[in-house]
C-alpha cells in the first residue's frame, strides 16, 4: 500500500533559524506531491506542489521543496523562518490512477519561538 | 462562497446515534473527497466522487459509514451507530476533477466537522 513518511512529529526553532521537513513516499510510480500547513484554528492550505518539471518548487511565504525521485523524498525548506510559521505541515501524495486521492504523511508540528 | 463549506462546524453525539455531515464544494468542481483526522493523527482518505461515476469507498472504515452526492453539488457523510473512535475532525475537499494538468489535481480542504462521541 502506498505511504508517505514524515519524520518528524514535532520541531521547535527559533526565529530566523532555517527548516527542512522530511517526506519520503513508498509508490514507485508517477506521483503527483503536495505540503499543506494548517495554521492554529485555521483549514488545511496548499503551500505547494509537484507535478512535473523542475524538482525544485517554489510555494507561498518563501517555501520550497525539492523532489529527489530516486530517494522517492519530497522535503520542504524555509531559509528563516518567523513566528507566524507555527503549524502542522502535512506531507501528501497522489495519483491519477487512484482518482487523485490524497495520502498524508502523519504531520509535523513545527513551534517557532519569537 | 467561494470556498469549501461544511456544516455542522462541531457536532457532540452520543454513542449509538447516527450522524450526518454536511459539504457544499467549490462550484464547478466535479471531484469530492472525505478525509478524516483523529486526534494525534495524520488525515485518512474516506470516500471519493467524481461526476457520475461510482464513488470509491475504498477508505470507508466499516460499513456504518457512508455517503452521497448529489449531481456534482452537495455530499453528505452518514455515520449510523456512532462509535467513541468515530470521533474525529471530518474534512472535505473538492477539486476540478480528473486531468493532465494540475490544476485538475489541486484539492481544495473546507474547515471541517469536529465530531466528539460521548
């Protein structure tokens, strides 16, 4: 069964520290790859995402995430963070063959200290 | 609007009662999608619509829950028999639907129903 791995459950970091988020996929074949934050009392947002083309995306507030297919990682970095960074990321995976439907790593809460 | 909207936003139960929740997806979108987070936990895939073909119910836990869709509009999630692990944060998305492009691929997540099993 396809599954995606986050590896770490909780982060805490300073401001202006930088932050990589680890996600590793199990499916072997096409995928398309997402990082959705959920800000404290707010919805799930897309922050970015990977279909094709260039590994390297650029997402929203200065995120990026690179595809590395042969280590099957889709790590997300953020060179500073801030305070307002305080979230649950979550790391999903989908394909079209499967309806698109996503599967989501277990999440990492990230706390940033002022 | 122009969001995903879900209703009831919090629903307190008691065990034994059935439920059902509410998801008016962005208009136009012709996919929709029930996810499910228990607390501590990452988001489960439920249940998928897209258009007029049959759902896929692949994630559905156990008979007492299911779902519907009307046209490409309104679904709404039924648990009978509430059970104490139902309790969950139940999320809906919606997407454009099925496509080579991305944007065909983007879910769009509305806020949510807190659903507490007493």
């Amino acid at each position: 069964a396809q599954s995606v791995s986050q590896h770490n459950h909780h982060v805490i970091l300073s401001e202006a520290a930088s932050l990589e988020l680890g996600c590793n996929y199990s499916y072997g074949g096409t995928v398309n790859l997402f990082w959705y934050v959920q800000y404290p009392g707010q919805h799930l947002q897309l922050l970015l995402k990977y279909f094709s083309g260039d590994p390297l995306v650029k997402g929203i507030k200065g995120f990026e995430a690179e595809f590395i297919k042969s280590k099957f990682s889709f790590n997300l970095r953020k060179p500073s963070v801030q305070w307002s960074d305080t979230a649950e990321y979550f790391c999903a995976v989908s394909r079209k063959a499967a309806g698109n439907k996503l599967t989501f790593g277990g999440g990492t809460r990230v706390l940033v200290k002022p | 609007g122009a969001g995903v909207s879900q209703s009831p936003s919090n629903k307190v139960t008691e065990k034994g009662k059935d439920v059902e929740l509410r998801c008016d997806p962005i208009s136009g979108h012709t996919a929709l999608y029930w996810y499910r987070q228990r607390l501590g936990q990452g988001l489960e895939f439920l249940i998928y619509f897209q258009g007029n073909s049959a759902p896929d119910k692949s994630g559905l836990p156990s008979d007492r829950f299911s779902a519907e869709r009307t046209g490409e509009s309104v679904s709404t999630l039924t648990i009978q028999r509430t059970q104490q692990e139902d309790s969950a944060v139940y999320l809906c998305a919606s997407s454009l639907g099925l496509g080579g492009r991305l944007a065909y691929n983007e879910q769009f997540f509305g806020p949510g129903t807190r659903l507490t099993v007493l």
